[in-house]
C-alpha cells in the first residue's frame, strides 16, 4: 500500500523523543501514514509554524496565537506546567521590581515563557499605549512585544549567558528546570508555581502539537489518534521508551531524565481536558487584554 509521508516537527529533547518512540521505531499501525521526523528547537518550530511548512509541528501555546489561522491544536501532545514550569534564575535572588530593571535571558520571543515571563512582570504589550524606552521586537511583525531589558539566547546557553554576565537572569525551560543548582543559580521565580496560584490551581500552558488545516476533518482525527497512541503507547512502555529518549537527554542520566519526561508527558499530554483547555484560555485571554497577542483566540481542536 502506498503511503502518505507527512512531516512532524518536534524538539530534540527527552520529552518529545519519549512521545513519539512508537513513531520513530515503526511500534504501531500508521494506516497509510509515514511521519518523517524534523528535529528542531521550538523557537525555530515555531517560526516555521507563522509559515505553515510543516504538517504536523510541536509549538508554543504563544505561538499558537499566531498560527491559529493555518493550525488546529491536537488534542495530544501538551506540555502543561502542573505546579512547575519556565523559571527565572540569577547569581542572586532578586524581587520581581528588580528583574524588571535587569537584563534577562530568554530562549525566544515566541515560546510560552517569553509570554508568562510578560504576564508575570505586568507590562503592557506594543499594542498598549504604554512605552518604556527599550524596546525589543521578534522577527514576526505580528507579535507585540513588551518593553523590557532582553537578549534572546538559546534555551541551551542561558546558564552561560547568566554565568558570564551577558545577562543577569536566565529564564530558563527543558531540563534547566532540573539542573540550575548544578550552574551555582538560585530560582527567583517559578512561572508555573506563580500561574497556578492565579488561577485556580490549573496548569501553566507551555507546548501542543498542531496539525495544518490543508488537511479535512477526517484525515485530522486520523493523523491525530495515531499520534495519541504514539503517547499511550510510550506511557505503557516505559523504561523502553525513556531509554530510547536519553540520547536526546543531554547530559542527563537516566533516573533524571526519566524525571524530566514524568514531569512533561503525562494525563495532560494524553488529552488537554476542560481544565487543559480552560488554562489555554486564560493564558492567551490575558495575553490579548494586556494587548500581548494580536487577537482573542478562539481555540480549534481536533476532536
């Protein structure tokens, strides 16, 4: 039987390998489907997404904001920060008035930490009629952006930016969360402790996949169960599955890296749920009010 070959874009890091290691070692029926593999870091999956190049893609909820026109979120694959997430580290603690006054480290202006980072200091968006004297812009003219003192760094080289003094806080995502002690940092704040205390307990969103809307409904529920079942299949296999992600788990070890995925596939990843979709919700609610986001979303799901 011919097959349909389709690109999916993810990040080369444990989590995401750990989602689709089914995928990846041929472990379950793709009825007609191929999926090849486009390892990237997010920041450049989401400026891919603002593009549509991809068929399926791992993105930022901020960056969903953005691509809503040419993407529909799947109902798997979400990175939900439950009591955790993004955190701001430093050489020192400094209150939230003095990171507002430093120059911060972040890992892209389109990731969902770049968006909480902004919600949680409370400066008003470039659409607001509020201005400071820095200003800051991503390459996507449609995405406002607050006026705050950053440099965008990848994820992987905020300790250094930190350590070396190009920055004096690193907002740091992935397995930075797990390992900032080892770099001689301490944690200012926790986005996702902060987000959850605001509002009602729910997660803090940080990723889904998407799935272009060249394809009609009935391929998208298609293409969609085979990849929940990529995540089903990898939480019932386990220890083969994290084995199998710890070549993307730089430097981690196994015990923590299986750390870092409990942390980022779980119930949430199999399906956002209401509560799932109530945070998405708020977070770009608020995203648009503080006029963050170029328009309320109205969210799409595959169901």
């Amino acid at each position: 039987m011919q097959q349909t070959t389709l690109t999916l874009g993810h990040s080369p890091d444990p989590d995401d390998a750990f989602m689709f290691y089914a995928l990846a070692k041929d472990l379950i029926p793709t009825h007609g489907f191929r999926f090849e593999h486009i390892l990237q870091d997010i920041q450049t999956l989401n400026e891919r997404a603002t593009r549509g190049e991809l068929d399926i893609t791992a993105v930022s909820i901020h960056a969903y904001a953005h691509v809503s026109d040419k993407y529909a979120l799947l109902p798997s694959g979400a990175s939900m920060g439950d009591g955790y997430g993004p955190m701001l580290v430093a050489k020192q603690k400094f209150s939230k008035a003095e990171i507002a006054k430093k120059k911060i480290a972040v890992p892209g202006t389109m990731t969902s930490a770049f968006l909480a980072l902004q919600l949680w200091l409370g400066l008003p968006g470039a659409s607001s009629p509020q201005t400071s004297n820095i200003q800051h812009r991503t390459s996507n003219s449609q995405c406002p952006v607050s006026h705050f003192n950053y440099v965008v760094v990848p994820f992987d080289q905020i300790f250094h930016a930190v350590r070396s003094g190009a920055a004096d806080v690193g907002l740091i995502i992935h397995e930075g969360q797990l390992t900032y002690q080892n770099e001689g940092l301490v944690v200012c704040e926790d986005l996702g402790v902060w987000w959850g205390k605001e509002n009602d307990g729910l997660p803090l969103p940080l990723g889904g996949n998407v799935i272009h809307k060249k394809f009609d409904l009935a391929a998208r529920r298609k293409i969609s169960d085979i990849l929940t079942a990529s995540i089903q299949f990898s939480l019932d296999h386990r220890a083969e599955a994290v084995q199998h992600a710890l070549q993307y788990a730089r430097n981690m070890g196994r015990d923590l890296a299986d750390k870092f995925v409990g942390m980022y596939v779980n119930h949430w990843t199999l399906d956002y749920g209401e509560r799932g979709r109530e945070s998405i919700r708020r977070f770009l609610g608020q995203a648009f009010e503080r006029g963050l986001i170029p328009r309320r979303q109205e969210l799409e799901f595959v169901v």
